[in-house]
C-alpha cells in the first residue's frame, strides 16, 4: 500500500489519485448562458443526486490548476443562477469531450461541438436535444470549497423540471443497457455502463442476512469461493438445514461421472449438472469431488441461484455414503 498525507502532495498528484481511485464518475454536461445571453456547455465528473425532496444535484466546476481562476460555467452560475444538466451516453461522449475544450468566452459551445440546442421551459439555458435525461435547475447555493488551483466550487442545484426520453425506460425504470451512460476514470478512461458491464445485487431490503460471522467454516476457508461469492452467501435470511440438504441432494440421480464430464457442464455454465457429477464423484470418493460440489455451488451464485447454491455448498459437509 502506498501512504501519504495530502498536505504534502502537488494538487497534479492530489488530482490524480482522486481521479483515478473515485471512478467511475456520472459526468453532468452542464448547459449555462452568460449575462450576455452567450450560450456555454461544459461536462464536469465531480457530480451526483443528493436527495430528492426537494430533487437535488451537485456538481464542482474547479478552478483552473494553473492559475486558481474560474471558468465560464461557474461565472455564468453566479450571474444567472440557472443550468440544465444532462446524462451523457456513450452515443455522444465524443462531442461531450469536445465540449470541454477551454474555448474563449465568446464561443458558442453548442456549436463547436455540434450538439442540438431546445428551449428549456423553465429556465433560460438550453437543454441538448441528444441526451435522453435532462434535468431544469435552478442554483440553491454556491459552496467555495478553497481559493488555490484546482479547488471546487460546489454547486448545489434544485431540479425544477425533469425531460426524459421514454424508450430508456423498462418495466418503470430507467434500464442501464437502454440509457447507456458513460462514467469518467482517471486520464483519458471512460466506462460504458451497459451491457457486460450491468450486473445486479439483491438489496438486502426489509430483511436481515445471516452475516459472514455465521457462516460455516469450511465454506469461510474454502479456496474456491470468493469474498463477493461470500457475501452473497451472508446476505441471505437463513442457511438450509440438514435435513432440507439432504433431501436435495437425495434428488439427483445416478449418473456417469468423470473429470471430463465436469468440465464439460463446467464450460455451458450448467452448475445443475457440475453438481450432480461431483455428487456421483463424491460417492465414487474421488479426491476432487469436493472442490467440484464447491465450483457447482460458485457457479449458481454467479448465476444469481443463491437458494441453489447454499444447499450445493451444504452437500460438502454430508457424510460420504458407500458406493
């Protein structure tokens, strides 16, 4: 591990590890206009919600490294005190990094990198007609967060009017493979958040898991399991009982087992038949049929089978029967 106290990083450094280490970032494309009614757009990943009653959002336009002055959206923010901020995809991340070129005051960025304006309803910037989230705001309070390059400026917004498009939506909610937003990484990294890269987690709502500490042993040291594999094995309600294992395991049949045959079931993913292989293999007291019952049982978890997979995991600690 690397230790060091901030105070005796350069801000470039200071930056780095910020940048590289909270990732990845939603980034907001923050649409102002300027007292002069100049249009302005610029993306900013130092951004969230942060409530919503009021719906609230934060974003941090900083000021410059190298000189501690502000940019144009923060000036237009104190001027105007209104902004629209919207989602970006990964349809469009190539003209939002476009957008955060430090072009000159008088320079329409709507223009320069070839975004679609549409009248706001109820504030005067702009929205970007090919982001399918738009949210209206109006500044609630300017935070300055210090005076030295690369300081914030935290800007605390009150969301006034929501624009969503409605084919992003899915069973009511807004589904990552359809919005596919983009989050920002450290130096010229971004991350799709859509396909391959979704996965879900059972929210433990409601309810009470069994935590790590109650755990069995052998499934705590098993080298096969990993620290997510046991989490999900901790975030259930209960752990099956004896008898409940082995009535399913009593429920496969007897079937032609080998290492070969594993393997194979092992590549389609087919975690009922690794298990009812390595339970043939068990009974035959094959040296590896444990670790198989544990491979099984990691490959329902990650096939979101918990149920299936704590009573797999189980079937390692019944008694051997006699072939």
């Amino acid at each position: 591990m690397l230790h060091v106290e901030a105070k005796d990083l350069s801000v470039q450094k200071t930056m780095s590890y910020l940048l590289g280490g909270v990732s990845p970032r939603p980034i907001a494309l923050a649409s102002t206009i300027s007292k002069d009614g100049i249009r302005n757009l610029s993306p900013f990943s130092f951004f969230n919600a942060f409530g919503g009653n009021p719906p609230t959002v934060a974003f941090s336009p900083s000021r410059r490294q190298r000189d501690a002055t502000t940019k144009d959206t923060y000036r237009n923010l104190v001027d105007t005190g209104e902004c629209v901020i919207q989602t970006v995809t990964y349809s469009m991340v190539q003209q939002v990094s476009l957008a955060s070129t430090e072009y000159e005051s008088d320079v329409d960025e709507f223009v320069k990198c070839g975004l679609t304006p549409v009248k706001s309803d109820l504030v005067k910037p702009d929205r970007v007609k090919e982001s399918p989230f738009q949210m209206e705001c109006k500044v609630k309070q300017i935070i300055p967060l210090g005076e030295g390059p690369g300081s914030g400026n935290l800007v605390v917004c009150e969301v006034l009017k929501f624009h969503i498009a409605e084919d992003i939506f899915k069973d009511g909610i807004i589904h990552p493979d359809l919005i596919d937003t983009v989050g920002r990484n450290s130096a010229n990294f971004y991350t799709r958040a859509s396909g391959n890269a979704i996965f879900e987690v059972e929210k433990p709502i409601g309810r009470m898991g069994v935590g790590y500490d109650n755990l069995p042993e052998f499934i705590r040291s098993s080298h096969v399991y990993s620290a997510n594999n046991l989490g999900q094995f901790a975030n259930s309600e209960k752990i099956p009982t004896k008898d409940e294992v082995i009535q399913f395991a009593e429920s496969f049949g007897r079937i032609e087992a080998s290492e070969e045959i594993f393997h194979q079931h092992s590549t389609h993913k087919n975690y009922q038949m690794m298990l009812n292989v390595a339970l043939a293999l068990r009974q035959s007291k094959h040296p590896k049929s444990d670790t198989f019952i544990e491979q099984a049982a990691k490959c329902a978890l990650e096939c979101n089978d918990t149920v299936f997979a704590w009573k797999a995991a189980l079937c390692a600690d019944l008694p051997s029967k006699e072939p």
